[in-house]
C-alpha cells in the first residue's frame, strides 16, 4: 500500500485531498459543535438552558468562544521550560487528528467513474475491486492515542506548577493504566475478526442486513473498551487530571489563549476518535440497512452512530460524579484488567468449539 | 520517492539519538528519543513491516518513554545540576566499547554488501508473522515470558519495602501512597 | 478461516528445564505460605530439586535430540555444562543458608532465583538457535542481577546490583548488535545455518558483516566471562554482591558464557578460526596478566578472588585460542574443577565473615589455621587448587588448557600462562601465610559449621581432590561432549 504512489491516476489524489479535507472538516465542526452541544445537552439535563444569548439558542457560541480565546493573551510562565511548553498543545492536538486516517467513514462511493472507498488511507485495487487499506489499523489508532499523552505530560512538566505536574502524572499513570485493558478488550474483536484491517473488519460486519454488529457477538468487550477509552481520553467519570475542584485545571491550568484552545480542541477530537473506533469496532461502522446499496447512507449511519456515543460520553458526565484516584487505579487493574483477560479466554473457548 | 522519505527518517533518526544524548535535561533527552523511536517506526513501515512499526510506536514510545517521564517526573530530575566531567580513566571503558562498536560498524558500511542473504522485502500479512513467532519460535516466546515473569519477582523483591527494617517508614500500600497524593498540594 | 496447527514438539531436551522452571513457580507461591524464620525449607527442596534435575541431566546422557525446530538440543556437550551448572547452583544454595540466616536477608524470593539461573544458563549451553541462547543468557543475567543486589539493607550490595545491572545490560547490546549483523550476512540465526554459510564462502572471513557479527558478540561473551579489558565490573560486583552469590556467580554465568561462546565458535565460525584465534590469543593474555597482576595488590579477600576470577577466565581463554580438542575438553574440566574449588573457598570465607562485615580482610584470616585446623586445611586445599598445584583439580585443568595450546603452537602463550601462574601463587600462599603463621588478632568463637555448609565443604574438597588425582573419570566424559558437536 501506498508504494506505488506514482503509478497511479490523477483521480486518486484529487480524492485523496478531498477525504482528507472531508475528514477534517468533520472533525474540526464536530469539535467546535460538541462543546456547544455538550453546555447544551448537560443544561438540559441539570434543566437549564445553557448558552442562549450569542445566537438563535446560542448556536453560534463556540464561534464566539473561538474568537475569545483567539484574541486573549499569550501568557508563558517565566519558569517555564519554553521549548516544551510550546510544543506540549501540538503534540496533544496533531496525533488526535492523524487517528482519523484509517478509520472508514462510508463505503465505496463512486464519483465520475472512479470508485472511492471512503476512508482517508486506502486505495482500491481497480481490477478485483478490492480495497487495501493500513493492515494494522487498529494498532495505528492506539499508538497514536499512546503518543497524545505526551503532550498532556509535557504540559504538566513545562509550566512548572505543582497543579500542571499533578494533572500530568495522573495523565500518564492513567493512561498507562487503561491502555491495557482497552487493548485486551479490543483483542477479543481481532479474535472474531481475525484482521487489524479496519476495512475488513466492518466489513464482516455487515452481515444481516447490516446488523452483524460485534457489540452483540461481544457486548463485554465493547463495555469494556468503551470505558478504557473515556478513562484514556480523561472525560470525566475519569478526568482526574483535569479535576478543576483538586488541581485548578490540571496540566493546562499555566495555558491561556490558542494554547489552551488546542488542548480543549485535542480532549474533543479524541472523544470524537474514539467514539469513532467504538462505532467501527463494535456498531458495525458505516453498516446498517441498505448501506451496500446507497453508499452516501453508509455515511450517514456513521456519523449518527458517531454522533449517538457522543451525546452518551456527555450524559455519563452529567450523570456520575468524579473517581477518587485510588478507585481509578483499582479499577483500572483489580477489576476492568481481569475482565478482559478472561473475556479473552472465554472468546478463545467458545471460538475453539463452534468452529 | 520511498528513499528521499527514507533519507530524511534516517537523519531524524539520527540526529534524534545524538541530541537524545548529549541533551543535560533529561526531559528533553527523552524527547528526542521519541522522536528518534518515532522516526525508526516509519522506517519500519517503509521496509513493509508495518506491524513491527506500529508495535515500536505503542511499545518504545508510546508506553517505556512515557513511564521514563513519569519516573523523571515523580524524581524531579528536572534540574541538572553542572554535569562534572568525569576522570579520563573512567572515560576508558566506554571509549574502547564505542571503539569498537564504531570500528565494526565502518567494516559493515564500508563493505561491498553483494553477499546479503536476507530475503527480499515484502509486506508479510500480521498472520504469518504470528505463525512464524509461535510456531518457530515457541521456545524463545516462552522463554521471554519466563524472564518477564522474574523480572518481576526481582524487581517487587528489591522495591518492596521491609517493615522490619529501620530507618524505612511502615509499609503501605501503594493505593494508599497514591491516594494520600491527592491531599498533598 | 484455517486453523492453526500446534506443531508437535519434543520436550526431552528441556525436561530439566521445565522441571527446574516449574520448581521455581511452585517455591515462589510456598513461599508466601512459609513463615519467615523457616525460609531454609525452601532452600532444602530446592536443593533437592537441583540433585533431581542432575540426574533428569543424566539420564539423557549420550543421546542426541534436537527440538523446537532446532532451537534448543540435548547433546553430550549441553549435558556436561548443565552439570556445572547445577554443581553450582546445588554449592551455592548450601551455602546460602548460613549467611542469609546471619545477613537477616533469608528471604524465600533467593531459591526460585537461583534456580532460574540454572535455567537461563542451562538453555544458554542447549541453544543451537542464536535467539535461544540470547533469551538464556537475558534470563540467566536478569535473575543474577537481582541476587548481586540481593542484600537490600547493605549499601555495597545495592551497588553491586546496580553496576552488574547497567554493564550487563550494555554488554547485552553488544552481543545482541553482534547477532544481528550476523543474521543479517547469513539470513539464519540458527547455528547450523550459520556454519553452512560460511562454509560455502570461499573465504568467509572476507564477508565483512559476518567478521563484525562474529566480533561484536565475542565482545559480549568476554563481558559476561569478565575477560580484560571488558573486567571492570567485575571487582565491585563480586565484593559487593553477597558472599554466595559471588561464588555462584563466579562460576556458572562464567560457565555459561564459555559453554555458548564455545558452541557459536566452533559450530557457526568453525571455518574463521584463524581469525578468532588470533583474538583470543590477545584477550587470554591480557586477562591473565591483568587479573593476576591486580589481584597481587588485593587486602578484601572477595577481591582478590574477584581478580584471580578474571586471571582464571584467562585460562579458559588459553583453551579458546588452541580450539583442539585437548583445548576445549580443558575448558569443560577446568570449569568444573573451578567451581569446586572457588565455591569450596567462599563457603570458608562465609564461616570466617560476620553479621554486617562480611568481607574480610586477608588479615582476619591470621591464626586460622590454629583454631580451625580442619577448615584451614580444606582451604588451604581450595587455594593450592586455584594456584594449580599438584595434586588437585586445578593443576590438572591448568595442564590440559595449556598442552592443548602447545600441540597448537602456540608455545608463547602457554609460557606467559604458566607464568602467571607462578605469579598467582604469591597471593593464594599469602592468605595460607596468614592462617598458618601469624598470631590470631581476635578470636574466632563465634564460628559455626552447618550442616549444609559441612555438606558442601565435604563436596567442594571431595571434587577438587578427585578431580586432580584421577582425572580421567571425568575428562574421558568432556572429551566425549566436545567430539560430537
């Protein structure tokens, strides 16, 4: 894949540009709308309103919080290691976005008599009609994940703050702690699937009309892997590296400005990854009825799905209260850890005998 | 087009380690050594071996050089003091290792590589490789296993602490530790 | 989807293995269970776990099975070697006992530990794969690490561990970095593989990625034997690390590095020996003369025994460059009859130590001789052994190393290392000056025998007397091992 870059047509990388701006146009909106449906959802929920004033029911808030936060400031603690403090937000921000490559967002579209399957890293093979995509896709999104957390940590080292270091070594032990069990989880569905490929694997998904979705082939591991991923990604129940109540703001409570806009924009995009992942490894992808026959549907399944865990990651935070560091630990290790180990050996068993 | 990108992960590479290196801050160092890390996995991807990259990025740089920061982190060894340098007889035995680390590294580069019997790159399938590691290899995987095992005794024995022993604090339990953690600041 | 099939595998070659790994895990979880004053228990089934493993060892003599896809073998060569090993661990944990008991560190984590080693050393001598023997040595070393710094209230100890830590690992870098330019000229870590292809060059020693390979991994195993100029760790470690385990250290890792190193040489580079001859040949010398010449100036009895550690992997060397049969069969018997009489000579320096001062001086020894009549002769016995005198084990081991490199021709070299000898003798015969002819300074009442320190006291004097007057019995079974591979 990828290799013979230059043997291939024009149309290729006119479609390759435009799934990357697609890609990102999407996840760039859906940041900035998130944190107005996100102030929306969870008023309505504590029954208040949230923001009404900048716009009909306040939707054009995040513009405004935008600008705001575009215009503030630049504040770099005089204490503050520089180099890493600046690079800290890029290095949150960057991975975030680049997880989005391998993920499949719709089927194969065609479009002037080229066919474009709808995920960012791919190409088809025109002759089999074959899609090739990163064949580890699934490994690529974790070690991205893995290599966000480095800016978390840096930010809470560079300011220099006993707040900022707090928040960032709770970033890492929790995210070191989590990563584990999402990764266990995630290895029962291999087991199922028997590829990384993330094509294949909503493509074996599709089964029943659409509905052959893994959540209900594994429904602990898609428990599982969903909680590791909002434990991964510090929403709260588990945001203890952000707890406003212990640590101010935790590692970024030195930010201001666009700095700060970037690790806002980082812990969005990564709710939307992994809502993403979730969506592709467990609800089936773009899959659901009639999505082989109208690709375009295929999409909108996807982002629906997408969209459904979001609103859920949001009615989690407005529902459970914050994790005590202790119990995140124990659960992390003493109870989600064992979990999914057996979940695997009982998937092994299982798999062993109807086969 | 795959040599230009090459060369350049190469050099990054490269340049990553040196500064890794010679860099005092150790937060810095390690920095650099993502980077380098980071760098190597793409060269791993470019020689088709994609899982080997993606498991260089989950593993080196994505889970040891994060627990490395922690560690540096939780020490505070943020703040190198004026590095002495140290006695040239001290220098001695890392000179003539790094001589000859050097010296057969020239004698491979300068080699004529005509003789390579390393089979031709192509992108070998996650399946196969698994294949190969537990089917040819079973002995060497369980073996690593065994050493992680005591590895791990080793190290809960040397870290534990004795409640016996004086001039140590009780035991406690590192739940405890950590949930004391929160009240301090 | 296909299945996957499990091959079928043989499991002869690593019974003892499997037995001793199994043994480990067992004695870890007892442990948890076992009070801690009555931590020797463990220690006692370990010991019998190690006689059980010798004879599994044993019975498998003289069969030839190769498993695992040729990774691991069971050969007369592996059984000789996993023999020593056990010899040593089996000494080593008699004498455990006694100074853990005295250090307060009698902790039940040291048996599985020790027993571990075995393993990683045991697979180090069996491994015809280059990744085999890589995996036995990083378990041999990890567990070895762990039992230098075993003392964890003592500052020394730590730093033992430490420093074995940081130049182990490094020196690991070597030998792996020496593997894998090795698999990268010939494609193949198998050692079989590896000596086909060199045997089809013309001149093998013309591929210079294979040279390099070839190099760097002789620099990892000269490390891990404490051969000049790689011996720096070595002093620190040994007087550091707790008494014990500096004779358990100083004898099987020793073992194991020769054990693989010998293989890899003479399977896999078989066609180069001119060139790693040539290498050896500097190295021995310069191991000799460095260890003896600094051991000279040792007051700390584990010190000096350190050097004389590094001067005696010099000797070995001496086998290394002849390559014969003589030479090589020498190696075996001169590792063997070292671990008798090294461990022979720490289990006496763990009577003579106290609680918190375990390393004695040279001059603590003075007037030992008086009081303990029966313990100055044995070791008297041990140090005429490490000098090379006749009519003990090491003369005998010294005799064969050096007439395997005479038959080569390498006359020069056997001068230099009988002359080290001779040099050798100063310091051995001064701890014997010290038992024998000063006034005692203190008294020593408060020296006990236990059982099994008496035990292997009675095992190391039985083995270095043996083994220096009829030799035969065991050298007709080294000569035998070194035939087939």
């Amino acid at each position: 894949m990828g290799i013979e870059i230059l043997g291939l047509p024009m149309m290729y990388y006119i479609a390759m540009v435009a799934k990357v701006l697609v890609a990102f146009l999407f996840v760039l909106l859906t940041v900035a709308y998130a944190t107005y449906a996100e102030r929306k959802i969870i008023g309505h929920m504590q029954v208040r309103l949230g923001p009404m004033r900048t716009g009909w029911h306040g939707l054009l808030q995040p513009i405004a919080d935008g600008l705001k936060l575009f215009f503030k400031e630049e504040i770099i603690p005089s204490q503050a290691s520089t180099f890493a403090f600046l690079i800290a937000p890029v290095i949150a921000l960057v991975p975030a976005f680049m997880t989005f490559a391998v993920i499949p967002f719709g089927g194969v579209i065609e479009v002037a008599g080229y066919k474009i399957p709808l995920q960012v890293a791919s190409y088809i093979d025109v002759a089999s009609g074959k899609v090739y995509d990163v064949n580890v896709g699934v490994l690529y999104i974790l070690a991205m994940s893995s290599l966000g957390v480095y800016g978390i940590v840096l930010a809470g080292w560079a300011s220099n703050s006993k707040y900022s270091l707090m928040g960032g070594l709770r970033a890492s032990a929790q995210l070191i702690s989590y990563e584990l069990s999402a990764g266990l989880a995630i290895v029962s569905v291999f087991m199922l699937s028997q590829t990384l490929s993330l094509n294949e694997i909503v493509n074996q998904q599709s089964s029943f009309n659409g509905l052959g979705w893994y959540i209900f082939k594994q429904p602990l591991a898609a428990f599982l892997f969903f909680i590791c991923s909002i434990a991964e990604i510090n929403r709260t129940p588990f945001d203890l590296p952000e707890a406003e109540t212990e640590l101010v703001s935790g590692f970024c409570t030195e930010y201001s400005s666009m700095k700060y806009a970037m690790f806002f924009m980082a812990e969005y995009a990564n709710m939307i990854t992994v809502c993403a992942l979730t969506t592709t490894l467990f609800l089936g992808g773009w899959n659901g009825p009639f999505a082989t026959v109208f690709p375009l549907l295929g999409l909108v399944y996807f982002v629906a799905k997408v969209y459904f865990l979001i609103f859920f990651c949001m009615w989690i935070r407005a529902t459970l209260p914050r994790y005590r560091y202790d119990q995140l630990m124990h659960l992390g290790w003493k109870v989600l850890l064992p979990i999914s180990l057996v979940n695997i050996v009982v998937t092994g068993i299982i798999g062993y005998f109807i086969k | 087009m795959e040599q230009i990108i090459f060369y350049i992960l190469a050099a990054v590479a490269v340049i990553g380690t040196v500064l890794a290196i010679s860099e005092k801050h150790p937060v810095h160092a390690i920095l650099y050594l993502v980077t380098s890390l980071f760098a190597v996995a793409v060269v791993f991807y470019l020689l088709m071996a994609p899982l080997v990259a993606v498991f260089e990025v989950i593993l080196y740089a994505g889970a040891i050089m994060v627990l490395f920061l922690f560690v540096i982190m939780m020490l505070d060894l943020g703040h190198p003091e004026k590095g002495f340098s140290p006695h040239w007889r001290e220098w001695l035995p890392a000179l003539l290792l790094s001589l000859v680390s050097i010296a057969s590294l020239v004698m491979v580069i300068v080699s004529r590589h005509s003789q390579l019997a390393v089979p031709a790159a192509q992108s070998i399938p996650i399946r196969e490789v698994s294949r190969r590691l537990f089917q040819g290899h079973g002995v060497a995987v369980e073996l690593i296993s065994l050493q992680l095992l005591f590895a791990l005794v080793g190290a809960l024995y040397l870290g534990k602490q004795q409640a016996s022993s004086p001039g140590l604090p009780p035991s406690s339990a590192p739940e405890r530790v950590s949930g004391s953690e929160e009240k301090s600041p | 989807m296909d299945m996957i099939t499990i091959p079928a595998v043989n499991m002869t070659p690593i019974m003892p293995e499997i037995f001793l790994s199994v043994l480990a895990m067992a004695l870890l979880l007892i442990n948890v269970f076992v009070p801690s004053g009555q931590k020797s228990y463990i220690g006692y089934i370990s010991f019998i776990g190690v006689i059980a493993a010798a004879v599994l060892v044993g019975t498998g003599w003289g069969m030839h099975v190769e498993s695992f896809n040729g990774a691991v073998v069971q050969d007369n060569f592996a059984s000789f070697f996993k023999m020593i090993f056990l010899l040593a661990a089996g000494l080593a944990i008699l004498i455990s006992d006694q100074y853990m008991v005295r250090e307060e560190c009698n902790h039940g984590e040291l048996y599985p530990l020790i027993l571990f080693t075995v393993v990683g050393m045991m697979l180090m001598a069996a491994g015809t794969d280059l990744m085999t023997i890589f995996l036995g040595l990083e378990v041999m070393s990890v567990s070895l690490y762990v039992l230098a710094g075993f003392n964890r209230e003592n500052r020394k100890s730590n730093e033992a561990g430490l420093k074995y830590f940081l130049l182990g690992a490094f020196s690991t870098g070597f030998l792996l970095y020496g593997m894998a330019l090795t698999y990268g000229a010939t494609g193949s870590t198998r050692i079989a593989d590896i000596a086909t292809f060199a045997a089809q060059q013309s001149l093998p020693s013309s591929n210079v990625m294979l040279l390099a390979g070839m190099l760097l991994m002789i620099t990892g195993f000269a490390f891990k034997v404490a051969a000049a100029p790689f011996h720096m760790w070595t002093p620190d470690v040994y007087e550091g690390a707790p008494t014990p385990m500096t004779a358990f250290m100083s004898a099987g890792p020793k073992a194991a590095g020769f054990a693989a190193a010998l293989r890899i040489l003479l399977v896999s580079f078989s066609t180069m020996q001119a060139d790693w001859s040539q290498l050896f040949w500097v190295l021995a010398v310069l191991t000799m003369t460095v260890g003896n010449i600094t051991a000279l100036r040792q007051d700390n009895i584990k010190r000096m025994l350190a050097y004389s550690s590094i001067a005696h992997a010099g000797y070995c060397l001496v086998g290394f460059t002849a390559g014969n049969p003589t030479g090589t069969a020498g190696i075996m018997f001169y590792m063997l009859s070292y671990t008798f009489m090294n461990i022979g000579a720490f289990a006496i320096i763990v009577l003579v130590g106290k609680k918190g001062e375990p390393n004695g001086n040279v001059m603590d020894f003075a007037g030992f001789g008086f009081k303990h009549p029966a313990l100055a002769v044995a070791m008297s016995i041990f140090l005429f052994s490490l000098a090379g005198m006749p009519p003990t084990a090491g003369f005998i081991g010294k005799f064969y190393l050096f007439s395997g490199a005479i038959q080569k021709g390498y006359i020069w070299l056997a001068v230099i290392g009988v002359l080290n000898s001779a040099a050798s003798v100063y310091y051995y015969l001064r701890v014997m000056v010290y038992m024998y002819m000063k006034e005692p300074t203190e008294e020593f009442d408060w020296l006990q025998v236990s059982a099994p320190i008496a035990l292997s006291l009675l095992i190391s004097v039985t083995g270095t007397l043996v083994l220096g007057v009829v030799p035969s019995i065991v050298l007709q079974y080294a000569q035998e091992a070194i035939k087939l591979i």
